[in-house]
C-alpha cells in the first residue's frame, strides 16, 4: 500500500531564513503532489500542485521540486516569517485518480 | 458560496446516538470528498462525490457510516450507533472537477466528540 512520510519532528527555524520540508513517499507513482498548510482548528488550505513531469513550481516565497526518481518531493518557504507558522501537509493522488492520500505532516515555527 | 461550510462545528454525542454532519461545497464545484482527522494524524480518506453519485466509498470504515449528495451540491456524511473511536475532525472538501489537477478546498471541520 502507499505510504507517505514527512518530517516527524516539529521544525524550528528562525525568522528570515528558508525553511525545508521533506515529503517522501514508496510503493506508487504518483502523477500529481499538493502541499496545503493547516493550522490549529481549521481545515488545510492549498497552496501549490506540482506533476510528475514538473521538477520544479514557485509560488511568491514558496518552492516545491519532485523527484520521481527519489520519491521525494521537498518545500521550501524563503524568507520565512512567524506567521508561516504551521502545520504542512503534503498529498499525492491515488491510483484510482478519486482522491489524494495526506501524509500527517511537519509542524513548523519560525522564531521572531 | 465563498468557500466550504460545514455543520456543526462541534458536536458532542452520547455513545449509540446517530449524527448528521452537513457540507456545503463552492458552488459548482463538481467534485466532494469527506476525509477524516484523529489527533495529532493525518487526513483518512471517506468518500468521494462527482455530481450525485459516489465513485469511491472505499475509505468508509463500517457500514455504520454512509453519505449522500442531492443537487450536486450539498453533501451529509451520516454516522449510525456511534462509537468513541468514531471521535475526530470530519472534514469535507471541493474541487471544480474529479480530476487530479485541481487542489481542494477545505472547511473548517465537524470536531465530533463521543462520550
């Protein structure tokens, strides 16, 4: 079955630098991965989708790469801010192409 | 509407009670997915809506658990003789189409707790 892995540990950074999340999956190819941030007591919200034949997709002080080869998509936040503060989820669509499957995430702080 | 609302936001439930929870998706948006989130993991997979039907109802985890949509619009996720382990965030999200291009957009969340 699939299997989707992110940073376990809470990661604290400090204000101004960029931040890196790691997103590894094994067992499929995923065709499309979506990064959302969550924070407490809400629902996730998007922020980029990048395909399988995309190594890279910027969006303002965002950055996601994926490597189909290592199976491991990484999410960069330039600059970073508290307010980037967070939770980060990554997702990749299934094989039946009806949803995608959430890894359960990396929480970050970024220290004033 | 301007986004995803569901209802309740909270819903505190004795152990055997059945519960409604409700999602109004972006209006037009095709596509509806119910997912489901226990602390501190991450997001379960229930059911998939295109239009009025279900494609995909593999992530239901009993038969205590069913779902509709009428109108290609608003959607309610049912839970029969709830159990404590039934306690979680149910959340519900739309996408313009069924296609995997499209990023969801999310509620906020049933948070619904068991006693």
């Amino acid at each position: 079955s699939q299997k989707i892995e992110q940073n376990s540990e809470a990661l604290n950074i400090q204000e101004g630098k960029t931040a890196t999340l790691t997103c590894n999956y094994t067992n499929y190819s995923p065709a499309y991965l979506q990064w959302y941030r969550q924070d407490p007591g809400r629902g996730p919200v998007f922020l980029l989708l990048i395909r399988e034949n995309e190594k890279e997709k910027r969006k303002e002080r965002l950055k996601v790469t994926f490597d189909t080869t290592l199976k491991q998509s990484l999410f960069h936040i330039t600059a970073s801010q508290p307010a980037d503060s967070a939770t980060y989820l990554c997702a990749l669509d299934a094989d039946t192409g009806n949803q995608f499957y959430f890894g359960t995430g990396t929480s970050l702080t970024v220290i004033p | 509407g301007a986004g995803v609302s569901q209802s309740p936001s909270n819903k505190v439930t004795e152990k055997g009670k059945d519960v409604e929870l409700r999602c109004d998706p972006i209006s037009g948006h095709t596509a509806l997915y119910w997912y489901r989130q226990r602390l501190g993991q991450g997001l379960e997979f229930l059911i998939y809506f295109q239009g009025n039907s279900a494609p995909d109802k593999s992530g239901l985890p009993s038969d205590r658990f069913s779902a509709e949509r009428t109108g290609e619009s608003v959607s309610t996720l049912t839970i029969q003789r709830t159990q404590q382990e039934d306690s979680a965030v149910y959340l519900c999200a739309s996408s313009p189409s069924g296609g995997q291009g499209y990023g969801y957009t999310f509620g906020s969340g049933t948070r619904l707790t068991v006693v």
